[in-house]
C-alpha cells in the first residue's frame, strides 16, 4: 500500500509541481504578487498530496514568530524546504546556489526573493547574500535558513554550518529554532503515512558569542531527532 501511495504522490505532486514551474515564468513576467500567488497554490498542493495521498499529517508546537527573525530550521528532507511558502507568509529562504541553476525554476527563485548561498565564493560572496537578506528584512519578510547546510538523516546531530554563526552575528537578529521530523516518513523513496511535527524552540535573542548560538540553537533543533 506505501508502494502503491507513493507512486500516486510523485505523479500527482510533481507532475502537477512541473507545470506549476511553467505557470511560474508566466507569472514572472506579470509581476510579483501573481508569482507568490503560484508559489502558495504549489504549497497547498504539496499539503494536499501529503495528507490525501501519502496519509501523512503535519502537526505544528509553539507560535510561529512575526517580524524580523532570523529562522533556523532542522533539515531532514526535501519537506520543509517545499513547506516553507506554507508555513510562513512569503518568506525568505537561504538555499544552495546549485539550485538557481535550474532552468526556469531558478530564475523565479530570484524573482521570488530566494538568497543564493556560494560557501565557496569568499567574503564577496557573503557580503552580497548578508546585503540581500538585510534587505529582505526592511520588506518585512522571515528569512529562513537551515543551519545543517544539507539534509541529514533523521537521529542525525552534526555540528552546525560554519556561516550560520556569521549569518546570525552580521544580521543582528534574535532565532527562532524550529525541529522537524520529517525523516522517518518523508526522506525515503516509499514513503510512510504518519505525523509531522514543527517544534517551535523559544527565540534565541541577538548578540551572543558564536559558542552560544551554536550550543542552543544545535539544542533546538534537534529536539525531535530521536
């Protein structure tokens, strides 16, 4: 029966997800609210396939934080990364450069408001992607990072990103540490019914030293992972 759920959600999630990236350079070239309006309708389908196809229900702990956050979330699969447009209104997302390269996907991410992150650029490259979220911020909106860098198996701690701590220490802004269980039902080929649960962490205030953020934010995060 997974076998068989699974199959159903890749051809009804991204066969429907592929036109939705076509949809999207239409909406590109009309202006920006048609291409959020896109990017939610994608949201809410990958919601849908989840809880109709897959049986698989997302559970959310805590309050999720309004203003200017910086928002530091475990990576356990590619969920959260397509949830995030669900979970916050229009948010700001730190992904991997790779990811702008693919055709028509990428440059709507631009458009979007994605900030591309090259680990292997130097300072250039961080001083453009901290300039870009600054301004992100002054639009009002969350910006979203994943501190693991990568997607991790679930029960997984690894260390944190050497640039979660500069991102935190040049923006200046509080975290809000959420956990994410996605791994278990999520991160496999058959997928699983079961239950997804956000565990919003208490918000981790601005200006500490780098051993700190790391200690409570690595805490946070992987509150779930056992």
């Amino acid at each position: 029966m997974a076998f068989l759920r699974s199959l159903g959600f890749f051809a009804l999630c991204y066969g429907f997800s592929a036109s939705l990236v076509v949809a999207s350079g239409i909406a590109v070239a009309i202006g920006r609210e048609r291409l959020r309006s896109v990017v939610a309708l994608w949201g809410n389908w990958h919601r849908w396939c989840l809880r109709s196809v897959l049986g698989i229900e997302i559970v959310r702990e805590g309050e999720l934080p309004e203003g200017p956050v910086l928002i530091a979330v475990k990576h356990e699969s590619y969920f959260e990364a397509i949830d995030m447009p669900r979970l916050f209104r229009f948010p700001t997302v730190f992904a991997k450069r790779e990811l702008f390269l693919i055709p028509g996907w990428g440059y709507s991410a631009r458009v979007y408001g994605l900030i591309p992150v090259a680990r292997d650029k130097g300072a250039k490259a961080l001083r453009e992607m901290i300039k870009t979220a600054r301004q992100r911020v002054s639009e009002g909106r969350p910006l979203v990072i994943f501190p693991e860098g990568t997607r991790v198996e679930h029960g997984a701690k690894p260390a944190l990103q050497s640039g979660f701590a500069g991102t935190y220490k040049l923006l200046g802004l509080p975290v809000v540490p959420i956990a994410v269980n996605s791994g278990p039902v999520y991160h496999r080929l058959i997928k699983r019914p079961g239950t997804i649960t956000y565990r919003i962490g208490e918000t981790i205030p601005a200006g500490l030293k780098r051993a700190d953020i790391e200690d409570r934010e690595h805490a946070a995060i992987n509150a779930l992972s056992t």
